[in-house]
C-alpha cells in the first residue's frame, strides 16, 4: 500500500491571523491590536486627567501639557504589552538596548537638524523670503527666555520619543516583519504623515512634506538598527525648527528664541505649517542624511563585515 507523505497544510484560521513561519499574530493584526491597546490607555488616562487638569490655552507650547504626558504613558504602556504578549520580542529589541554609542546618537541626532534649520533660515534670509525682528529676551527678558527654551526642549523630547518609539519603532519593525523594508518604510512614514492631518494649517503639501520627513528619521534607525539616533534627530527638528529658529512646528506655534516673519511663497518655505511643508526642506533632508550616513560610516561597515 502506497503511504502518502504527511501533509501540514495550515487552516484558514491560521493563514488568515497566524505568521506562516511562527506560532504568533500576523503583523496586521498586531498592528491593529497595539493601536487598540493605546486607544483604550488613552481613553482611560483622558478621562481621570480630565479631572485635574487644564489644557495649555492659546495653542501655544509654553510647558510640559498633560496631554504629553498621558500620551507618553499610553504609547510606552501599549507598546510594551504588545511587544511582550502579541510579537513575543522584548521592549528593547525594538532598538533600545543601551550602548557605548547611546549618548552619541543622541547628542549627534539632535544637533544635526540645528543646521538643517540653520541652512533653512540663512537661505530664507538670503532670499528675502523672512524679516528678521530681533530675540526673545529683548521682549520678555532673559529668564523667561531661558525657561521658553527648556519648557520647549521638554515638551520636544517627550513628543521625539513618543513618536519614535511608535512610527520607526513598532510600526516600521512590525511592517518590515509582514512586507519587506521599502513597503514598512513608506506605509509607516505615510502614517506618520497622516497623524499631523488635522493640525493647524495642514495641507497636501504638509503632508507629502512629513512623508519624505519620515524617510528623513527612518534613514537614522537603517544605518544604526536602534531608536536613539532617531530620537535625537526628531527632538533636534522640533527644538531648533520652532523654539530656537522661530519656524511654526508642524502647525504649532512655539516659543522662539530668533523672532522673524516669513513672507516668501508657501510653497517653497512652508508657510504658517513650517518649513517641513514647503520645498525648502528638502535641500536640508538632503543635508541631514548625508550627515547620517557620515556619522554611521564604521557602525555600517562592522555590521556588513558581520553578515
């Protein structure tokens, strides 16, 4: 009697919500779990902080609002549960171990942006595109300049980490699982780009500007495998772009040290969106990931040699 050779065919079940290669979720569903597990954090720290707090009036970012605070426990809490319980990965493999090369990233991502936004304001200047008016502390003082630029820089690194460890930490590891590398890196920067939808002054331009921008920090986690220098680098946009070159946020107007009007085509400097909807940054991305890559140099060489 001929004996067939055992087959292992996966039910429907398994093809539609299990990995073909592990016994975990497919990365979709894990995706859309994680996203469940924020919504409903979210929702439940909201509504106690509701209770106690205000939100920060006039749209202004002047200190450490709530919101970023219950924000940053809702993205590190649903992460955690879903990189432990849904991936079965530890928090830290998503590029958070700590290194000899921790500090340095941070340092060099967040000084690097300082002069891509250098560049930005010198070529608006040079063109005639802004007015330069004068500095902060000729209105308001030095102290309260001091305390604009560290209320600034707080708020900033609270939402550089939030947003790392959710757009090129969870989403593009998780996408990168389920597709490859080109398709997680422009589905998650398109989701990054569409988290600004709804902020002040957002248009097509805005956001095909923070899709390329997140090509731009996504660059800083390909050349390293870890967060840190990513982080650095969305820090150091949000810090020098609004607080230090007095350029809007995303939308969001902030203190700023260097007080000046832009007035030149929106499309080319970005308007009242800031520079990162208007043609203007791209030079600067170019800049930037030229730098990335200088400074990642040896670290892509020892891990080629490793392969």
């Amino acid at each position: 009697m001929t004996q067939h050779p055992q087959t292992h065919e996966r039910s429907l079940f398994q093809m539609v919500f299990l990995s073909p290669e592990e016994p975990r979720l497919r990365a979709g569903w894990r995706l859309l779990l994680h996203a469940l597990f924020y919504l409903a954090i979210m929702l439940t720290l909201s509504i106690g902080a509701l209770l106690f707090f205000q939100e920060v009036q006039g749209g202004i970012i002047t200190s450490i609002s709530p919101l970023l605070m219950i924000e940053l426990v809702s993205v590190l809490t649903a992460t955690y549960l879903a990189r432990r319980f849904l991936d079965y990965r530890s928090f830290s493999s998503l590029g958070l171990q700590f290194d000899r090369s921790t500090l340095a990233d941070l340092i060099v991502g967040f000084l690097i942006p300082g002069l891509m936004m250098a560049l930005i304001f010198l070529v608006e200047y040079a063109a005639g595109w802004t007015k330069f008016q004068g500095w902060a502390w000729q209105t308001v003082g030095m102290s309260q300049s001091v305390i604009g630029l560290l209320g600034g820089l707080s708020a900033f690194i609270i939402v550089g980490i939030n947003e790392e460890i959710l757009s090129r930490g969870y989403h593009l590891q998780n996408l990168i699982d389920g597709l490859n590398l080109h398709w997680a890196l422009f589905l998650s920067s398109s989701f990054f780009a569409l988290l600004h939808l709804f902020n002040p002054s957002s248009s097509l331009m805005s956001t095909l500007g923070l899709l390329a921008a997140g090509y731009f920090l996504a660059y800083g986690w390909v050349r390293t495998r870890k967060l840190w220098l990513p982080i650095g680098l969305h820090i150091g946009w949000n810090f020098f772009e609004g607080n230090v070159f007095g350029f809007h946020v995303s939308g969001l107007d902030t203190f700023r040290l260097l007080l000046h009007t832009p007035s030149g085509p929106e499309f080319i400097t970005g308007g009242t969106f800031g520079p990162e909807a208007g043609l203007i940054a791209l030079p600067a991305m170019l800049l930037g990931a030229w730098l990335v890559k200088l400074y990642t140099r040896d670290r892509v060489k020892i891990r080629s040699k490793n392969v």
